[in-house]
C-alpha cells in the first residue's frame, strides 16, 4: 500500500509538474501576443532602433544569437529597399555597443524581448531541457555575454544621387571622410590617449581634424585598431547601403574613382584584420561580393535566393499580420485584400508580406500602394525605354504570355572589373529590388529558378512602369479613362489625351530619341488594352510599321496604325510637317495591309505623330474597307 501510494503521489506530482509547464507555455504565448497590444500605433517613418519600444513592432532581436554566435566572421545581407535593414543593424549596434558610446541607444531594455525572455524561459526549466533547447540555451547565454562588450563603428554609404561626374566622386569620397571623422571624434571624447601607442594617438586626433594628408583609405582598419587596443575586444563594423553609390551607367558598376577608394577602405578593414570581431553590410545587390571584396574569400552572403537563418527576418508572416491586425482591432480592412496586395514574397522557406506596406496600411486603415510609390525607378524606367526587347519582354510577362528563368549561379557573378556579366542583370535586379519574387523556394542543387510577380501591389506597379509612369502616379487612372473611351468609341482626340499625359508625367530624360516615345507608347497600349492586339514593328506592305493597335473583340470595327517621328531641337522641321511626313508613310509604304486580314474591321485609323521632348503633333486619316 505504501509503494502504492508513492507511486500514485509521484504520478500526481509528475502531471501537476507538466500542467505547471504547460500553464507557462500558454502564459508565456499571451505575455509575446500582449507584448504588441500595450502599444497604439504603429512605426511608420520611424529611422532608428531605438524608437521602436514606443510602436508596436514585431520583434527579431532572437536573430542576434545568429549573426553574434556563428561562425561567420564577415555578413553581407542583401535585401530589397525598405524591409527593416537598417534597424537590424541598429539593433545589433546597441545590444553589443559599449554602454559609453552613444548612450542614449542603448537604453533598450532587451531584457523585455524575446531574446531576453526567451532566455529566461529555457533558464526556469534547465533540468528538463531537450538536447536542442540546451544547445539553444548556450548560444543565448553566449549572446548576451556580449552584451555591452564591442566598440561599434557604425557607417553608412548613403547617397541620394550615385556619382556621375569626378567632381561627384570627390563630393562623395569627402562625404565617407567626414563621416569616418565624426566617429573618431565620438570615440576620442572616450577614449584617454595617454593609454594608447603614439602612432595610435596620432592617427586617431588626424581623423578627427579631418586632416587631408592622411591616408583616409586605412581610416577603418585605423579606427579599429583603436578603439580594440582601449577596450581590449575587437570592433564590430556596421555598414549600410554600401551599394547606394552604384551608377550602372558607368563602365564596372561605379565612377572608378569612388570604387577604388572604398575596395581599399573596405580591404584593409576587413582582410585579414584581428582587430574585428565581427562585420555586417547591408545592400540591395551583390556588387560587393564581386567589384569590391571579390578577394574576400569568407563572406557569409544571405540574399533572397539563399537567405539561411535569416529568411523570415526581413518581411512579416502570416501569423506576425494577423497579430498586428488583432492589435490594432481594425474592422475596415481586409485581410484577404492585405494579402493579395502585399504578400507573395517567397525567401527561402518563408513566406513574406512586405513589411513597410503593411505598416502603412495598418496606420492609415488603408490598402494603397505604399512600397512601390516610396522608391525611385528611373533606372528601371530608362531601361523599359531604350531596349524595346526588354519592354517586349516585360510586357509579355506582365500579362502572363512569357515565363522568366534566371541560372542561380549566375546571380552570383554579376560583375567583373568593367563589365557587367550577365545578360539576364536586369531581372536579377528586379528579383534584388523586391519587384520580383522566386516562384518557388530554392532547393539545394537547383541550376535555374522561375520569377514572379509577388502581388497585386508589384502587378500595378509593372503595368505604371509598362504605361512609362512612376509606380503610384496618380496619372495612370486618366491615362486608362482616355484609352478606354478611345476603345469604345474610336475617338482619337482619347488616345491623343492618354498620350499627352503619359508625355507630361514622364522625365525628359528617357525621352531622348523616337525609340524613346516608340517604347513609351507601346507599354502605354499594352498594359492599358488588354483586350487589344498591340503589335510593334511589324513587316507590312513594304516596310515595318511602328506600332498597329487590333480589337480581339469581332463586334468592334476599327483598328490604329500609328507611326512615330521625333525632332530633337526647336529650330529642326515643323512638328506639324513631321506629323503628315509619318501619315504620307503608312500610306506610301501601305502599312495598312496588316489589317486588312481581318475581316471584321471596317474602318482603319491611320495616325501619324510627331513628338518634341513633352510635346506632340498629330495627323488622321481614316481608310474604309
């Protein structure tokens, strides 16, 4: 009875323990979803770490363990414009920052998220504890025995406009210089120079006079040295946007002279130097990997084909939304229209929403295109105008008509010294900029991966592109209105308007010659006219015609051949003559005959136009058969 009666009360204590477990389980999952709720707004605009503890925000600070315990000495992070990469680095800077440099960051309780509870979780039941979560344990145990330990040298490679010019370069390279000074100046308040080698000393009061005869290229490497011979640990190097300088207008990425200075700021600073105890970079693109660090054989790269750890970082997933929408209670928005505008982003296993679109969404109790309307695309824009084979590519894959593969590895060897490698760089781009997403997660050993448009937010933002409009222009619903009153009605005076508009809402930079206006109109019609065949020079009569626009519907009796002249200076030919010169052509070279196939059509519009930089001329004529 009495062995009886032990086993029963050893039963007894045993399930009374695992309620206890699980009571905390449960707690400790309503303190994280309660975590987000004592806090009514959300950070939209906000720029650094340190102002987050205001907002609601969804926390990723358990990601320190993985960047301050691997074995990676030296990231590169890539991922598109306005996911949280900056604060990333922010956050990293004021966990292990020492506590003297820039104080008020680190004033961040991070005992209160999750890298702090989590640790006191598995703390409270250490004895019972699976291999896994002991081994979870230690890493968080390591992580936070640097806690306030590294000098931090956090700089940043922002510019609003790439060099160009060398007055650019020089502009530019004195801006890193002043920046690398006002770090020293940072540290030298700190640091007692008595305490440090001469040589030491001296290079570190150079820096902070901004000395020009200083050899600015060793600045970091310099700085490093420093501040790890005061406070005996290795420097932690936090660099952003280091490719926000890139100008793939020049020959090898960038002017020559800003990449020979940052190769030889970055080379020294990170090669082979015992002063460093970790390095993270920042960036959208792989240039570095391959134009600036291509000798730096220990670059642990996380991209959004190969992300690793760090997948689900970067974006929010369906669980994170939901939470945030319960947080804020909002009823007026629609989560299945948040999701087919802002989802669909595929990095490695994860599947993403975009983050700075849900925020702004979730503030503003509105689903507009908040990502896409946020960013410049001139280069994308420039490209979608010269190239009419990449517009005809883009046009196809918008709608659908035409899939693109791009070889993984490929993706990986963008660049050599001058030239640019690969001959499918703008897709490339489109998948780093976060325009595109995979199809697919990418499988270990797969040689070639598919691309898509990630969401309706992407979709309008391609068809604005393909119209030759900045994502979000509030022109494009004209445009439409103009072109689709034109297809009903056949009044050209509509198609004029669509044209004029997109003309006005366009830089005058991409409209330099007739191919630039031939490319713009086309996107315009096709992305415009879906139930229309919008061909672009093609072989009719005795030439090819610019562009010949074809109803896929039988009842509608009428079609367009337009052809497109350009005068590049006021003092050249008459817009006007220019104009009957382009009507005489369709004419004489009997450009019709492409239509005339088609039984259906009664009555062929001949349009001939002529454009001047934001203005245009026209002449019709109409043909019945």
């Amino acid at each position: 009875k009495k062995e009886k009666k032990e086993k029963k009360e050893k039963k007894e204590k045993k399930e009374k323990k695992e309620k206890k477990e699980k009571r905390e389980k449960k707690e400790k999952r309503e303190k994280e979803k309660k975590r987000l709720t004592n806090r009514n707004h959300f950070p939209v605009g906000i720029d650094h770490f340190s102002e987050l503890e205001r907002f609601a925000f969804v926390d990723r600070s358990l990601f320190l363990k993985d960047i301050l315990c691997s074995g990676a000495k030296h990231w590169l992070i890539l991922r598109p414009r306005r996911t949280g990469k900056t604060l990333f680095l922010q956050m990293i800077e004021s966990f292990v920052g020492v506590s003297t440099y820039n104080g008020r960051f680190r004033n961040i309780d991070f005992r209160s998220l999750a890298i702090g509870t989590r640790k006191n979780e598995l703390c409270a039941r250490e004895q019972t504890l699976s291999i896994e979560e002991k081994e979870e344990l230690e890493e968080l145990r390591t992580t936070w025995s640097k806690r306030s330990q590294h000098p931090t040298i956090y700089l940043t490679f922002h510019t609003d406009k790439a060099p160009c010019t060398e007055e650019e370069a020089d502009v530019y390279i004195g801006h890193i210089k002043e920046k690398m000074s006002k770090i020293a100046k940072t540290y030298s308040r700190m640091i007692n120079r008595e305490l440090l080698p001469h040589d030491l000393a001296t290079n570190l009061e150079r820096m902070e006079r901004l000395d020009l005869d200083y050899a600015w290229h060793s600045s970091l490497s310099d700085m490093c040295e420093i501040v790890a011979e005061f406070y005996g640990k290795g420097a932690v190097i936090l660099i952003d946007e280091y490719d926000s300088c890139l100008n793939f207008e020049k020959k090898g990425g960038m002017h020559p002279k800003v990449k020979v200075f940052l190769t030889a700021l970055l080379c020294e600073a990170l090669k082979s130097n015992c002063f460093v105890h970790k390095s993270v970079m920042m960036g959208i693109t792989r240039f570095v990997k391959n134009g600036l660090l291509s000798g730096l054989n220990n670059l642990f790269v996380s991209d959004v084909i190969s992300p690793g750890v760090l997948a689900p970082v970067f974006g929010f997933s369906e669980d994170e939304v939901d939470m945030l929408v319960k947080h804020k209670q909002i009823s007026n928005v629609s989560r299945a229209r948040m999701r087919e505008m802002y989802s669909g982003y595929i990095v490695g296993n994860a599947r993403l929403y975009n983050p700075w679109s849900v925020m702004y969404c979730l503030e503003g109790k509105e689903t507009e295109a908040f990502w896409s309307a946020s960013g410049t695309v001139e280069g994308i824009l420039r490209k979608l105008k010269s190239d009419f084979s990449t517009l005809s590519s883009v046009a196809k894959f918008w709608k659908g008509e035409e899939k693109v593969v791009i070889n993984v590895y490929k993706t990986r060897e963008v660049f050599d010294d001058n030239d640019v490698l690969l001959k499918d760089f703008f897709w490339v781009t489109l998948l780093q900029t976060g325009f595109l997403t995979v199809a697919k997660p990418n499988r270990y050993g797969t040689k070639s991966l598919e691309l898509k448009i990630p969401n309706k937010e992407m979709s309008e933002a391609f068809e604005n592109l393909l119209s030759g409009l900045l994502p979000g222009d509030k022109s494009s619903e004209d445009v439409k209105s103009f072109l689709l009153s034109f297809a009903t009605s056949g009044n050209v005076t509509d198609l004029v308007s669509a044209m004029e508009k997109v003309l006005l809402a366009s830089s005058s930079k991409n409209l330099t010659r007739e191919q630039s206006y031939h490319n713009l109109l086309f996107g315009m019609l096709y992305s415009s006219l879906p139930d229309w065949i919008i061909t672009s020079e093609g072989e009719s009569g005795h030439g090819y015609f610019d562009i010949c626009m074809i109803p896929k519907e039988k009842n509608k009796k009428f079609a367009v051949v337009i052809e497109l002249k350009h005068s590049l200076k006021e003092t050249e030919t008459d817009l006007q003559q220019l104009a009957n010169l382009a009507l005489n052509q369709i004419q004489k070279k009997m450009y019709t005959n492409a239509v005339k196939e088609h039984k259906n059509i009664t009555r062929i519009i001949c349009l001939g136009v002529a454009f001047r930089k934001k203005t245009l001329e026209y002449v019709v004529k109409y043909e019945n058969q």
